[in-house]
C-alpha cells in the first residue's frame, strides 16, 4: 500500500499477512543458508512490527466492542505463543538442530492465527468492520506505527527481544537436549 493512499486498518493488516504468507513459501524453497537466515529475520521482523501494531492500536480498538472478546484474548495468546519461536530463531543458525522444524511451526501457528483474524463473518476483522470501527483513522495510525518501527528496526539489524503481552515470562529450563538423549541410551 502505498502512503499516498488512504489505508483502511484490515486491508493494512491482511496486506501484512500475504507479505509474510509468501516469505514462509520462499523460506520452504530456500536451500542455502545465508537465504534462510535472511528470510527468517525478515519474517521475524514483518511479525513483530505486525504483533506490535495490532497490540498497541487495533486490538484495544476491538475491546468491549466486538462481539467475541474470547477471540481477542486467544488472539493475545497467540501472538506470545509465536514470539516464543521467534526469539528461539532470533537466537540461532540454519544449521541448527530443529532449526527448520520451529521455522514451520511458526508458519503453521501464524497460518491458524490468520484464519481466526480473516474468517468470514466471525473472524476479529468481520467482527470489527460489524462493529462500526473507524477503519480509516485506526488504518492511518497503524501505518504511522509501522513505519515508525521499521526505521526503529532497521530491517532487523535493530530488532529487540519480543515482548509478550499475555504470557507473565517465566523462564524455561532446557532440560537434555533430544540428540543427546538419543545418544545416550
Ligand atoms: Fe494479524
Ligand atoms: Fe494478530
């Protein structure tokens, strides 16, 4: 979308959504690992500017108007839920054990949140749009946001540790590692 043009907040959003639909499909065909990488961070980046936007402006625009807060809660869950895998890929090389296997996980995670956000009728942006949200004023201030973080970020050469929103961030024990235990038996 470009600046000139008058964003509406879901079409923003779902703009999001297909840019990092086809980074995961780019990362899928990916065999080298200077590529991974730098589609990984990409992706990271587009999520969590996109995470940031949503969390700050459009998800408290939805709260006590839509019709399914439960969906907003979950929505919250979901978006820490992916940071957890983000900031494991944040913090590793493509040739790491299980590398590849977080980066689908992820994409399957996001697939899911996608739909519950872009469904018909019921999802949180049909639910928005039948709430009578000002789509043109949250559109312009999420535009406003993003490239606000994307200067912050630089392309993700700045980008911090993900913030989550829902999760109250206890720390996990990596207990022994699943080639080790293999070994070891
Ligand atoms: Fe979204
Ligand atoms: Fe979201």
């Amino acid at each position: 979308m470009s600046t000139k043009q008058k964003p509406d907040a879901v079409a923003l959003l779902k703009e999001d959504h297909r840019k990092v639909e086809k980074l995961f499909e780019s990362f899928e065909k990916a065999h080298d690992a200077g590529k991974k990488q730098a589609l990984v961070r990409e992706i990271c980046t587009e999520l969590c500017i996109h995470a940031i936007i949503e969390e700050e402006i459009f998800y408290p625009a939805c709260k006590d108007r839509i019709k399914e807060e439960d969906l907003l809660e979950e929505a919250y869950v979901e978006h820490d839920g992916a940071k957890v895998l983000i900031a494991e890929l944040l913090d590793s090389e493509p040739d790491a054990e299980f590398y590849d296997a977080k980066v689908s996980v992820l994409s399957e995670m996001i697939k899911h949140h996608v739909k519950e956000e872009e469904k018909r009728s019921e999802g949180l942006f049909a639910q928005a749009k039948e709430a009578g949200l000002d789509l043109e004023n949250l559109g312009q201030r999420l535009m406003e946001r993003k490239e606000a973080l994307k200067d912050e970020f630089q392309h993700g050469a700045n980008l911090p540790s993900p913030h989550t929103r829902s999760f109250t961030g206890h720390e996990l024990v990596q207990d022994t590692p699943v080639q080790a235990s293999a070994a070891s038996r």
